[in-house]
C-alpha cells in the first residue's frame, strides 16, 4: 500500500511538473510574441513563474523525503529532521511522518537504518523465521503423533496382555484353592495325627525323663565318689613323687675353718656340681615338711677323686647357729642323678620392688641344678607344659581386682592359672609359695640377690673374698689317706 501511495505522489509530481513546463513554455512563447503587451500581462506572467518554480522545488523536497522513507536513498536522522522540519504546517507531509514515525517503531531501537525497504526486509525475515519455526513445530507435532499412537498401541497390547494374565491368574487362583481345601483337611488330620502321637510321646517322654533321672542321680553319686577316688589318688601321687624331697638328701660330714668350710658325702657320682646350695637341718631331721633351717651353704667345689665328696661354704646369716658334723641337708631344686623341674605361676617379686623378677627366680633355679618346665607370666602368656618331672608349682603374687573389673592380660591369665594349677594337682604337682622356695634357693637375708637382663646392677657385683683353701689337716678318718691328705677314694 505504501508503495502504491509513493508511486502515485510520483506519478503526480512527474504530471505537474509536465504542465509546469508546458505553461513555462507557453508563458514564453506568449511573452515572446507579446512582448509587445503591457507590462502588467508580463509582470503576472513572472509571478507566475515564480510560484511555479517554488512549487516545483517544493516537490522536489518531497521527492526527497518520500525517497528517504522508501529508502532508496540513504540519509542520516538529522537530515530527515531538517528535511520535515521545512514542511511544517503541511498536514499531509505531518500524517505521512506520523505514520512514518509509528511504523519505523517495530524495527526496535537497535536498528540504525530505518525506511519503509528495511523494515519490509525486516518483516519478510521475521516471517520466513516464523514459518520455518511453524514447520518445525508441524514436525514435532507429526512426531509427537506418532510417539502417541505408538504409546497408545503398546498400552493397549499391554492391557490386553494384563487382562489374559488376569483371566490365567484367575484360573490359577481356582485351582489352588481347590487344592488349599483338599491340603487343609489332609493337614488338620495330619494334626489330629500329631496330636495324638505327641500325647502318646509325651507319655513316653514322661516315663523316660524318670527313668533318666534316676539314672542321673546314680551317675552323679558316682562321678561324686570318683571324684573323691581322684582327689584321694592325687594326694597318694603327690605323696609318693614327694618322698624323694621330703627326705633330707646327704650329710655334713666334717665342719672346718672355724665352721666356714664343711665337707658333704654328696660328689661327683651324685651329679653335685658347684654352685648348689643346701639348708642345714638338724641332724636328726628326716622329713623336712615345717623345718626351719639353721644355716645355708654353697658347694663350691666337687672332689674329682671320690664319688661322695665336696667342699662348701658356709653363707653369711643374721642369726648363725653352730653347724655340726652329721647335720643333715636339703635342697627342693636338686635330687641325686635328676633334674628337678620347676613351674611358675604369676608375678615372681622377690625383692618387693613391684617388679617381676622371674628371671633371676629362673637363674636361681638353674644355678641349684633345676629346670623350669612351664612359666606362666602376668600378661597371660604361658611357655611350655607340665610334665612327669614337674615337682614343684611356684606360686607368685596373687592379681587385684581393682575397680571391680579385671583387663585383658588379668583375666586370660587367671583362667589359664585355675587350669594350670588344677593339673598340676591331677599330677600330683605340689604348690610352694615364692618366699618359702628362695629361702632354700639364696644364701640368707643378708645376702644380696643379683638381679638379671636390664635390671642388673654393677654394684651388686661387688668383689668377694676367695673361699679359704681346704685345711691341709686331718680330715674324716672316712677320707683321710696315710698322709693325712683326703684320700682319693
């Protein structure tokens, strides 16, 4: 429509400015062959030129605007400013910028070139993109379409199918209840069944229960009388491995040195060796269950010559009494042709220091010819295994409960404590207490025991005096030789 209306303002600007022309030529013409006429026909005739030349330029300004509306001609916004500011008062010239204006609008503010071309342009690319837009949306509502028929053929195979599974589970359901019933009443007279074989087990059961009870009461009388057989047996074992150490094992058989050397009638035939020590008793002691020694000593030195004859030392005591010939001697950890072997239980503190001292018990042990055959230590772990050589169980410290709970270490190891000491006396192992075995086992109070490992001490090995040299006197007429030398044999 715009371009109908600029092709009509052209149409008439090119048909006036034809008629202009023609009445300027005829104007001229006429003034030319009236020349002659009065002045006042020639001054109207250039008067009417001048309008028709004004009005001429004034088209052309219009051209000039209606080219920069139709963009054939590009102009800046301040010429089209001036161009419309020199129409004012025009109505037509104001409509058509009025519209101009309003149209340009849907061009948007970003765009710079704006005319009735551009904004054609503008609408036909907005038009394309919306009708490829329209295709696109065309296709993906065919694709929709098919996606929906296709959900609604596989819902409906899928309903149809659900509906046969329907009918066969139906069909299923029938049929095992028929069956449910038919399992039901053999089930309740199975029951009836049971019931009446559990009335009749019960009776049984009954009747076996008293029987079995019975039988109980005699196993239990007689586990009770084994148990009071084994006891009895395990004394009578205990007695009787104990008579070779309830005995006194040799004698003293001459006392010299003012009572600081002594001779014994146990030697190298009787596996003696240096380092034993012995406690002296009385000499009409036999069994040494309660009694207190008089005094202790030390073999330090086995006559090579003789089968029964060695020289000891008498140790140091706080309260000496005088040793005698004939007294007799005995040591737990020594027995003629044997070793003794040793078990010990718990935390061995010898010197009250709070410290385990089980490796000096264990030295002291090897030192008077025994062996330790199982060694339980506080934290629960246990070397070795009682045997038929075990004589003795040596009994440490006894563990606290503190804070009315035991440990991990305290618990295994009382357990295991209770088990050892329980087979120990089926062995007819006898227990003895720590004290009772190192005052057999060390010289006297007055004699420093010397600790071992990472306890040992350079003070407690302090230099000690040289035992006195046998007597070159007369000795027992029992090993006296013609000059008055002990005799080899």
């Amino acid at each position: 429509m715009a371009r109908d209306r600029n092709l009509s303002v052209w149409q008439a600007y090119v048909v006036v400015m034809s008629f202009v022309s023609l009445l300027c030529i005829g104007a001229l013409c006429y003034t030319v062959f009236q020349s002659g006429t009065n002045y006042k026909t020639v001054e109207a005739a250039q008067t009417q030129a001048r309008a028709a030349d004004e009005k001429h330029r004034e088209e052309v300004k219009k051209t000039q605007l209606l080219e920069m509306v139709l963009g054939s001609t590009s102009s800046s916004q301040a010429e089209f400013d001036q161009l419309t500011q020199s129409f004012s008062g025009n109505a037509e010239i104001a409509k058509i910028q009025k519209n101009y204006v309003s149209d340009m609008g849907l061009l948007g503010p970003n765009v710079s070139e704006k005319n009735y071309r551009k904004l054609v342009e503008t609408l036909m690319q907005t038009v394309r993109e919306r009708n490829l837009q329209v295709d696109a949306q065309a296709k993906r509502e065919e694709d929709l379409k098919v996606k929906y028929d296709a959900t609604i053929k596989q819902e409906t195979d899928a309903r149809e199918a659900e509906r046969k599974r329907a009918n066969e589970l139906a069909q299923q359901l029938e049929q095992t209840q028929v069956a449910y019933t038919q399992k039901e009443k053999e089930r309740q007279e199975e029951i009836t069944k049971i019931q009446t074989e559990r009335q009749r087990l019960a009776q049984q059961a009954e009747t076996e229960k008293r029987t079995y009870l019975s039988e109980i009461d005699k196993l239990t009388k007689k586990r009770d009388d084994l148990a009071r057989q084994n006891e009895l047996l395990g004394k009578q074992l205990e007695e009787i491995k104990g008579e070779d150490f309830q005995y006194v094992q040799g004698k003293i058989t001459e006392v010299v040195d003012g009572g600081q050397t002594v001779y014994l009638n146990l030697g190298r035939a009787d596996g003696l060796r240096a380092g034993v020590r012995f406690s002296v008793l009385d000499d009409d002691t036999s069994q040494v269950a309660d009694v207190e020694p008089k005094a202790r000593i030390e073999v330090v030195e086995v006559n090579q010559q003789t089968d029964h004859l060695s020289r000891a030392r008498v140790l140091p005591s706080r309260s000496p009494q005088t040793i005698l010939r004939g007294d007799r001697i005995y040591s737990p950890a020594w027995q003629p042709g044997r070793k003794v072997s040793f078990g010990l239980v718990g935390k061995l503190d010898i010197d009250g220091d709070g410290k385990d001292d089980r490796e000096t018990v264990k030295a002291l042990i090897a030192q008077n010819g025994g062996e330790v055959s199982v060694d339980l230590r506080p934290d629960g772990r246990m070397e070795g295994n009682l045997n038929v050589n075990t004589r003795w169980l040596v009994i440490g410290d006894e563990f606290k409960i503190l804070g009315g709970t035991l440990d991990a270490a305290t618990e295994v190891m009382g357990k295991r404590r209770v088990e050892l000491e329980q087979q120990a006396k089926s062995m007819g192992v006898s227990r003895i207490n720590l004290d009772k075995l190192m005052g057999y086992l060390r010289g006297s109070n007055v004699e420093d025991v010397v600790p071992l490992g990472n306890a040992t001490r350079a003070s407690d090995f302090k230099r000690r005096e040289a035992p006195p040299a046998p007597s070159r006197g007369r000795v027992s007429g029992l090993f006296q030789a013609p000059d008055g030398q002990a005799a080899p044999k």
